[in-house]
C-alpha cells in the first residue's frame, strides 16, 4: 500500500514537474519567438528609408534665364518610337532620325538636380512601362510619355542614384552613391542586403536570383541566394574600380580602367583590353563593344581574346582628323584613371570621344558619347546621328563669377579655368593652362584696371580684354601657392591662402599666420572696409587694421554659431558672413555678431558664394539654392525654383542683374524679379 502510494505519488510529481518544465520551455519560446520578432521589426525599420511617391509639379520659375552651358549626354534608351538622352541639363527627346522634338529642363519642367543613367521598365502599381531615370540628388523620375513621377527616400543619401535595374516582379533595384543597393517595391524603399550597405555603386546586372554589383572602389560583388561574394584585384579583377557590366549566359563582362574582365559564375578566367578604360559594354553576338574615354569603340572579339578588331572612330572624326593633319584639333581630356593612346598598327584608334553607352533597338546599334549620338552602319563604320547644340561656356560646374567694368562677364571652373563672355563682340574666350585651372575667386581691380583670378596654383592677373599679365606665386612672396581669396587693401592687395595671409604692397609681399595672432591660418574669405580688414577662416574670424590682428572671434567669445568661415559681402558700415554650417550672420563696425533670418543650423554658404546688389543681396549654398535678403541682410527666403541646381556655387551682381553659378550651369535674374 505504502508503496502505491509512493508511485503514485512520483508520478504525479512527474507529470507536475512535466508540466512545470514544460511551461517554463513554452515561456521561454516565446520570449525568444518575440525578441526574435522585435529584432526582425527592428531590422524591418532600420532597412526602410521612406519613400515619397509624387507627381512632378515644378514651382513657377521666378524668370531665371539659362546662358548655355554644354550638354553633356549620360544615358540613353528607345521608348515609344523616340530616342531619349539624358544629361545634367535635362531630358532631350529625339525622332530616329535624330531631330530635336522636345527638351524638359532640370529646374524648369524636372527637379533642379543633373539626370544620369536611364532604362525602361514596368514597376508595380504603374499601368505599363515607364522611362526611370537616375537623378542626382532627387530620387528616381519615372516617365510615361506624358508626364512625370518621382519616387524619393527621405535621406540625401537615398536620393543620390547611380544606376537601375528593373525586375520583372515589379520591383526596381536602385544603386547609390552612398547607401548601396536599395529596392522599391512600388510603395516602400528600403535596403536590399546587409552586405550591400554603404558602398558607392557604379552598375548593376542581373536579376533577383543572381545580382552583379559594380562599385567605385569595392571591385565586383555578386549577390546570390542572401550571400555576397567579392571580387577584386586579389581574385584577377585588373582594378577595384568597376565602370560598366555586361551579361552573356553564364559570364559576365565587368569593364575596369585597367581591361575587361571576363568570368563565369564566380571566377575572372581572363582579362580582355588589357591597359584600356573600359567605360562601357554590350555584348553583341560573338563579340564585345567596349567604350573608352579617349580611344573611341572597340569590338573584342570574344573567340580570340588576344585581338581587338572593328576598332573605329565616327566617320566625322577621322575626316576632322585629316584635315588637321592627322590628329584632333582639341586636346581630349581623362576622368584621372588609366590613360592610353594606341600604338601604329594597333587595332584600337587614338583620339575620340567618351562613350557613356550602347543601345541596340532590334535593327540598329547606337553609342552615345558625351555631345552626341552614332549609329553603326552595315559596312561597320560610326556615323553621327547627332550631335549637342553649341553653347556659350565650356563647362558645367562653375565656381567663380565677376562682371567686369566693360560689361563682360568672367566665369572661373572647378577644373577648366575660365571664360569670359565679352559683352561688345558676344564672344566667348577660354583661357586655361598649368596656373588658370582650379578657380576660386574672380575680383575686378578697377583702380588698377586689372582683373584678379585666384586659383589653386596662384594668383592671376590679367587686363580687362582678357590677357593674362603676371602670375604671383611663392616665388613672388606668398605664403602659400593656393589662393583661396584675394581683395583690394590699402595701395595694394591681400591674398587668403591655407598658410595665412600675404599682403602686396609698394614695399613688397609681408604675411600674417597664426604666430601674428591670427585665429586660424586656413582662410577662407576676405573683405576689407578702408584700412580694416575681417579674414574668415576655419577657426573664426580676425578684425584687421594696418596690417595687425586687433581682434579675434570664435564660437568661444562671441555669439558666432560656427568657427567655419566661408564668405562676406557689405551692408552698409557692417558685413554679413557665410559660414560652412550656421547660415549667415552679422558682424557690426564695432565687432559684434548678430543672428538673422538665415542663421539656421546646417545651412551652409558656398565659399565666397555673396554678394551685394542694389536691392537684394545674395548667398549661394550647398544644397539649398539661392538664398535672397533685403538690403538689411537680416530678413531672408530661399529660392530653388528655375535653378539648375540647389548646390549654389557662386554669385555676382551688376547693374540690377544677378547671375547664379552652379554645379550644373549658369543662370541669370533681374533684382527685382527677386
């Protein structure tokens, strides 16, 4: 008895104790199937970037007008009967003949932010294919022909798009410059692979089984079943930095600075081109077009790796050549990587324009390249379809501008020296060479009838009908070669420069740094008033008077909102002042800092990007248009509509007229329109 007891007790403590372990396990699968859910949640979050989805609506151009600048070609795609080329300046819809139909302008019908690389696809939720266009700065734009929508994330680095790729699930794969590979789903946007985070990307192929991932600097990712495999220089990729990719079955095509390489599935099993910048592909039956920078188009013929047969240049280009003696009447220019020319008897033809891409339409193939298009004929040859209508300025991205007394109009680049639009003949003249390249300032000396061009490598002086006079360097008593500013003082000049300031005078050159008392020796701007003097520069701004520093202001003893000092301009007695992250703010005659309407936290100004006019005076900034104050300076609005882009890069105003430099063009504005 006593013993059925105690079994029967033991097995009632067995199934309690059963149950009790039991429970404890179903609590603590929970608790783990919830933390598991809530990191899947937190991971869900952290991928989605926000996407608004949005019809294009341009605001009203204020009457901004374009002075043309050239149009550069990027993408390319046959949509509808109709060849459409996009650039930074916009989308430009072309017949097959290569007739100009219609032309939607970035900041005018689109979003002022330069279009790059385009493809046709349908994505979930539109009602048949779309044009998709890659822009820099504002997202993707999808056109049908009739009007345009844009699918925007809700970070800067989102935005910023480098290449597409459509999926026949209706979902678009987007590459970045910063945040790697994202996907659209036709509502959201989010990342698409941990692996594929934060890496700049320059092509994407494939599908969503097998994804090839061109990147700047990364080599080649290929992303298979959730898992990422790198290909690089170690592996037999002949340079990390991928331009272009090709699919053919199996292999795939990853076209390098260095030679192409050609893999199947995971493994480079040879290098085509070996030397050449290979900017472009399309694989064409048994062969491989390849673009270059300067060498024109290449076919490799993939079933004898060791030559390149077909190479040709447009017909155009070698009768221009012939007629030139034998070479390109223009020097052509690199984007900094490899730089070949062929040898006598190479298959590959010296000279050339940059091609972006080709298009094959069925019937023919194209090839763009940066100021037109070619078609192939049947006998093999290259022949111009079209080519960019001429333009006033020689480049897009401008950094400097100055209106000189007789009216012209002098504008500096960030790395092709400078123009000068003659007011009397409407000519334009372009000056570069080893010292005006890199330009920072334009100023007008007209006391001493000269125009003063701050560059990189000196400071430039001309005379007014644009002939280059001296070039002052270190050898001429600088502190320093690179000329950031430089403004009339006293019977002679100041220069800014990273090292301190150089003043030349009757007496010769004499410099100020940071053992003189200068808050920082990095300066950035000047501006003087009779004998004083103020420097911007990276840790504050000095108050200078004869030559010595009376007074220095920072974060720490003043109510400046950022040490970074980039610009100046005149209000009366007192200076308003750009800085790289407060806005603008006021500095008095008496040396007090004072706040306006565009004191904003993150709003940066341009480097010497004000300037003061009759009515207005303005201030160019990075990523934030044009800002507009009174004649005060202390009441302020921002302007972006009828600007080719937000990223202001220089400004001047004369005779109620203002101009506006960008990255991405030239544009000009009555005052009072503002």
């Amino acid at each position: 008895m006593r013993n059925g007891l105690n079994r029967r007790n033991l097995a009632v403590f067995s199934i309690v104790g059963g149950l009790l372990f039991l429970g404890i396990a179903t609590v603590a699968i929970w608790r783990a199937e919830r933390a598991l859910g809530a990191a899947r949640l937190e991971q869900q979050q952290s991928a989605d970037l926000g996407a608004d989805i949005a019809a294009v609506t341009p605001e009203p151009n204020p009457g901004f007008e374009a002075i043309s600048a050239p149009a550069v070609f990027r993408g390319m795609v046959e949509y509808e009967g109709r060849l459409y080329l996009s650039g930074p300046q916009g989308l430009s819809v072309y017949d097959m003949s290569g007739q100009l139909e219609k032309v939607y302008r970035v900041g005018m019908e689109l979003p002022p932010a330069p279009l790059g690389r385009m493809t046709v696809g349908v994505l979930t939720g539109a009602r048949h294919a779309e044009i998709l266009i890659a822009t820099d700065g504002a997202g993707v734009l999808a056109f049908d022909g009739e009007g345009f929508r844009q699918i925007a994330g809700r970070t800067p680095e989102s935005r910023a798009i480098t290449a597409l790729l459509p999926l026949s699930s209706g979902r678009l794969l987007i590459g970045t410059e910063k945040s790697g590979v994202l996907v659209f789903d036709g509502k959201t946007l989010q990342r698409l692979h941990p692996t594929l985070n934060d890496i700049y990307v320059t092509a994407l192929a494939g599908d969503e089984s097998e994804l090839w991932v061109g990147t700047l600097n990364d080599g080649l990712l290929i992303w298979r079943g959730g898992q990422t495999v790198r290909i690089g220089e170690a592996e037999g990729l002949p340079d990390p930095r991928v331009e272009a990719l090709a699919l053919d079955g199996a292999r795939a095509y990853a076209g390098t600075p260095m030679g192409v390489a050609e893999l199947n599935q995971e493994k480079v099993e040879r290098v085509l081109a070996k030397g050449h910048f290979a900017h472009s592909l399309m694989v064409d039956g048994n062969s491989l077009l390849m673009g270059q920078l300067e060498e024109g188009i290449a076919r490799l013929n993939l079933s004898q790796p060791s030559t390149i047969a077909g190479a040709r240049r447009p017909i155009g280009a070698q009768s221009a050549d012939r007629e030139n003696g034998g070479a390109s009447s223009e020097a052509p220019r690199t984007r900094g990587a490899a730089k070949n020319r062929a040898k006598p008897g190479s298959d590959i033809a010296a000279g050339g324009e940059e091609i972006e891409e080709f298009l094959s339409d069925g019937e023919s193939l194209y090839a763009l390249q940066r100021d037109g298009l070619l078609r192939q004929g049947a006998d093999g040859e290259w022949r111009e379809v079209l080519r960019a209508p001429g333009a006033k300025l020689t480049e897009r991205n401008i950094s400097a501008l100055a209106v000189a007394s007789d009216a012209s109009l002098w504008v500096g680049y960030f790395d092709r020296g400078i123009d000068i639009l003659h007011a009397a003949s409407g000519d334009t003249t372009h000056v570069e060479d080893e010292h005006v390249f890199c330009v920072n300032r334009i100023l007008e000396n007209r006391s001493q009838g000269e125009v003063m061009v701050a560059t990189a490598n000196g400071l430039v002086l001309f005379s007014r009908d644009g002939r280059e006079r001296q070039v002052l360097g270190k050898e001429s008593g600088l502190i320093a070669q690179h000329v950031t500013d430089v403004t009339p003082y006293g019977a002679g000049m100041a220069l800014a420069t990273p090292a301190g300031i150089t003043f030349l005078d009757a007496g010769g050159a004499h410099s100020i740094y940071a053992f003189q008392g200068l808050v920082n020796n990095h300066v950035y701007a000047l501006a003087a008033n009779g004998n004083r003097l103020a420097a911007g520069t990276l840790g504050g701004i000095s108050l200078i008077e004869a030559g010595d520093v009376q007074q220095n202001l920072s974060v720490a003893n003043s109510a400046l909102k950022h040490n970074w000092i980039t610009a100046f301009t005149p209000t009366g007695d007192e200076w308003l002042v750009g800085t790289y992250g407060a806005g603008i703010e006021r500095l008095s005659a008496h040396g007090v800092i004072s706040a306006t309407d565009a004191t904003q936290t993150g709003l940066v100004v341009n480097p010497t990007a004000m300037a003061t006019g009759e009515r207005v005076i303005v201030a160019g900034t990075l990523g934030q248009g044009l800002w507009v104050g009174d004649r005060s300076g202390m009441r302020w609005q921002q302007v972006k509509a009828g600007l080719p882009s937000l990223n202001v890069t220089a400004v001047a105003i004369e005779s109620g007229v203002v101009y506006v430099g960008t990255d991405n063009g030239l544009v000009r504005i009555a005052e009072e329109k503002l």
